[in-house]
C-alpha cells in the first residue's frame, strides 16, 4: 500500500508538471501568433536565489511609509517559481536615529520583512509585450506588485506602469506621469477582486499582461483589458522634452506590507507569500 500511494503521489506531482510545462507553451505559441516574439524571460526554473544576471534588490524601508524591511534572503526560487516571502519578525532598525523626521530612520524596530526584485541595470525595455503568471493572497496589508519605472528621470517624471498591483479588495492597473503643477498625472482602473471570486479566484494563478507600444500602453489579466491610455495623453504636461514611456523602462516585484495604501496587517497570517511562475518580455 505504502509503494502504491508512493507511486501514486509521484504520477500525479509528473501529470502537474506537464500540464504546467504545456500551459508555458501554449502562452509562448499565442504571442508568437500575436507577431510577437520572446526577448528575454525568467522561468524561475533552479532552486535557490533568484538568477543574478536579471535581478538584483532594493534594501531597507523604501517608499510610501510601508512597514516592510526590504532584504534578498525573503526572496527565492523553489518548485519552478519566485516565491516572495512577507515574514513578521521583529528586528532593530539600523539606520535608526532617535529624533529624526524621516520615517525610514525614525521607527526603532523592524515588525516586518520582505523582498523587492528589480532587473534596473540588468534588463531593460522599450515597448514589448510584458507578462507573468503568478498567484496573490488577498489578505488583508498586503500589498504586491509587478511593475516598470523609466531609467531616465525623478519620479513621476520618468513614469511607472503598474501591470498588477493589489491592495484593500482591489486589483489595480495603472499609470503615471507628470501634471503641470508637478505633481503625480494618475491613469488608473481598479477592479474589485468580489467581482472576481475573491478566495477562490486568489487561489489560483493568473496572467497579468501589458501591450506597450509607441501608440499607447493596455493593462490585462487573464486576457481582460482593465486599462488602456494613448501615449499622448500620457506625456508629462510640464513638456520638459522627456516623454516617461518613449524610453527604457525597468521591471520590479515585490510584496510590500501597509503603509499608505496597503491596509492593516495585523489581522493577516505570516508568513505570507506571493508566488511568481514566470515573467516574461515578448517584442515585435
């Protein structure tokens, strides 16, 4: 009995891989139909650290007032994907100074760590077909995203596509560049993930999607278009001769925990992942 159940596990863990090999084909064969063809993609396919030649990390508290602590060791590759590990684990601070105003140098402790890859000044693009297949938990604080920023230019100057980002029941898809007084110029769409199937819908795994050329710039998941902008329209309003997405953008994904849009984890289990199958680029 033990030898069959033994068997039995091993065929049906070979008949998930294959079934997942041939769903990497088959959405490979479908931009290739598209006139698109792959330039560059990570399958996440070795255990162990995430390819060097493609990513490399943000460190520390970084933006919009999260509680995460970025670190490389919350990132890794096991069973073909990137899993993004959110980890509540108290620590001191190092950058910590009593009395200071910044708030990445004001919080004694850190209550939380995390992991954000990033491809900036190893892989680049302009235009193409960018995807991944990936899974998110919709708890709630958590706040995981798979976008670009422009290599040349301060934010939002140099412009930011959010391919997929969740937080707070809703994923987004969204973009941003310069309004004339300076400030942040949004185009974003939100789709309630109730309208979805919520848990069910979170366990399974999904394709984010973005079509990015010269003329405009459409935001999918599962082949459903949440957000579409002409590139006109998405020029800085300041005119300052560097227009955000007419030049390389780089990729970054991360799982980042509060702050000003993520909500309150406390509530939330850790760990908490989420779990990247591929990500690819496709150009024409």
């Amino acid at each position: 009995m033990q030898n069959n159940t033994r068997f039995h596990i091993i065929f049906i863990s070979l008949v998930l891989a294959l079934q997942s090999c041939a769903i990497k084909k088959a959405q490979v064969v479908n931009s290739a139909t598209d006139g698109y063809q792959l330039v560059w993609a990570d399958e996440f396919e070795k255990d162990g650290v995430p390819n060097p030649p493609n990513w490399t990390y943000e460190k520390g508290f970084v933006r919009n007032h999260e509680y995460q602590w970025y670190q490389p060791e919350n990132a890794f590759c096991k069973g073909g994907f990137l899993v993004i590990e959110a980890r509540k684990e108290q620590k001191a601070n190092p950058n910590f100074v009593a009395g200071s105003r910044d708030w990445r140098k004001s919080r004694k402790d850190i209550d939380y760590t995390s992991a954000c890859l990033i491809t900036r000044g190893l892989q680049h693009f302009q235009y193409g077909r960018f995807e991944m297949r990936a899974r998110i938990n919709i708890s709630d604080g958590l706040w995981p995203a798979f976008w670009t920023l422009g290599e040349k230019g301060s934010w939002p100057a140099n412009g930011e596509i959010d391919i997929m980002e969740y937080y707070k029941g809703k994923i987004l898809a969204n973009m941003v560049s310069t309004a004339k007084d300076g400030k942040q110029k949004w185009f974003s769409k939100t789709k309630p993930v109730a309208e979805l199937g919520s848990e069910k819908w979170a366990k399974q795994f999904h394709v984010w999607r973005m079509d990015w050329d010269e003329e405009s710039i459409s935001l999918f998941v599962d082949d459903m278009l949440l957000n579409k902008v002409q590139q006109r329209d998405l020029d800085n309003d300041d005119r300052a001769g560097l227009h955000p997405f007419k030049q390389k953008h780089y990729i970054l994904l991360d799982l980042a925990i509060g702050g000003d849009n993520g909500g309150d984890p406390t509530k939330t289990h850790f760990p908490n992942r989420f779990e990247i199958d591929y990500v690819r680029v496709y150009q024409k």
